[in-house]
C-alpha cells in the first residue's frame, strides 16, 4: 500500500476494512495515523515512535481504490523529538491532516 515514492494505494480488499463499514468501506482513522507514522520514519530514515497528536483532521473518508500523495513538513525538534505535519492529498485537496511528535530511535 504505501510506495517508495510514499503515494499509497488503498486496496479493495485491505484488512482494516473488515467490521469497517460493512456495507460502505473506509479506513479507519486509527490506520491513517498509522500510516502517518511510518512515511515519518521512512522521511527520516529512522525507526520512530507517536509520542503525542496534536491535530488530526479527517476531510474527506478515504476509501478503497483511492490514490493518495503524502506530504511532511518538519515543524520542530527537541532532542529526541520531532514535531511534524504529514498530509494526504487527492488531486488538489486535504484528506487528511495531522499534526504529530514521534520520538526518533537511535
């Protein structure tokens, strides 16, 4: 699902979607802050854990089938922790927009 360019692919037949709705499937907020998390660690190129959520806004339901595009902005770092915004996008528009810190392993 998530590309090495970090666009993902939602698929027909994700797990999550099981109990999720049955009848109209989407993806559970939970698992796009999962996925958040880890094209974080990908950006940085270092295992990283959520610390803290600070914003998490969900704009449009994300479905099977979509095409996303990720976008990270780097807001802050303190020692081991970094601030960070990561968005999906459709096209032109938000889907998602969450405002996080992850503590970077070393």
């Amino acid at each position: 699902m998530l590309q090495e360019d970090n666009t993902i692919k939602i698929p027909q037949n994700l797990h999550v979607f099981a109990g999720h709705f049955e009848d109209n499937p989407i993806v559970p907020g939970i698992y796009s802050l999962e996925l958040a998390v880890c094209i974080m660690s990908r950006f940085l190129k270092k295992e990283v854990t959520l610390e803290k959520i600070i914003r998490c806004k969900f704009t449009t339901p994300l479905v099977p089938s979509m095409e996303l595009t990720s976008k990270v902005e780097l807001l802050s770092i303190e020692n081991d922790l970094q601030k960070a915004r990561v968005q999906f996008w459709v096209d032109d528009t938000v889907t998602v927009d969450i405002k996080f810190v992850v503590k970077i392993i070393e």
